[in-house]
C-alpha cells in the first residue's frame, strides 16, 4: 500500500487546507453579482519515496470552486402596482391582474 499523502494547495491566498485535508476560503466576502464567478485552484498530492527510490512521488490537479449565486436580494415590481379595478358583478374566478416581478 501506499504510505501516507500530503496535500498541499498552489499558490493562491483565498483558499487554504487543514491537515484534515479540508479546503477553506479565507478570501473577502463572496458576492455572486461581482465578476469573480469561480476559481481554480492547483492541488498537489504527494507521498514520500519508496525505500527504494530517491524521487518523491506527486500528482497534481486543478480544482475549479464556483461561486454559487443565492437569493439575497429581494424582489422588486416592475412596476410598482398603483391600483387595480375589476368590474362589479364580475363572476367567480376572473382574473384580475398577472403579477410580475
């Protein structure tokens, strides 16, 4: 079996692992409706040599995190309903008015 892996992130300073091999953001507030959309991150494995071998064993890969928009704003008419009328004697299940927003 193989010993033991390490892993280690690239240069990056928004992100950093534990070594429970978690990955955090430790960046500024994300926000969906800022340009930064995703980011790519280089993840590298390693494990030491065999007892046989002087070459360290590494793997690397590229991680892509996206940015995942929420809904955090509230919603809005458009427009705005001022007032609507309906007539008398109108029968049941008329429709009054298609909402929009």
């Amino acid at each position: 079996p193989n010993s033991e892996v390490t892993y280690t992130l690239g240069n990056n300073a928004f992100f950093y692992i534990t070594n429970s091999n978690e990955v955090y953001y430790r960046g500024p507030a994300l926000d969906y409706e800022s340009d930064v959309k995703s980011f790519i991150i280089l993840v590298n494995a390693t494990n030491p040599p065999a007892v046989s071998s002087d070459e360290t064993n590494v793997v690397s890969t590229l991680m892509v995190i996206n940015v995942i928009d929420q809904n955090d704003e509230p919603p809005v008419f458009d427009p705005e309903i001022d007032s609507v009328s309906v007539l008398e004697h109108s029968a049941v299940g008329t429709p009054v008015y298609n909402l929009t927003t």
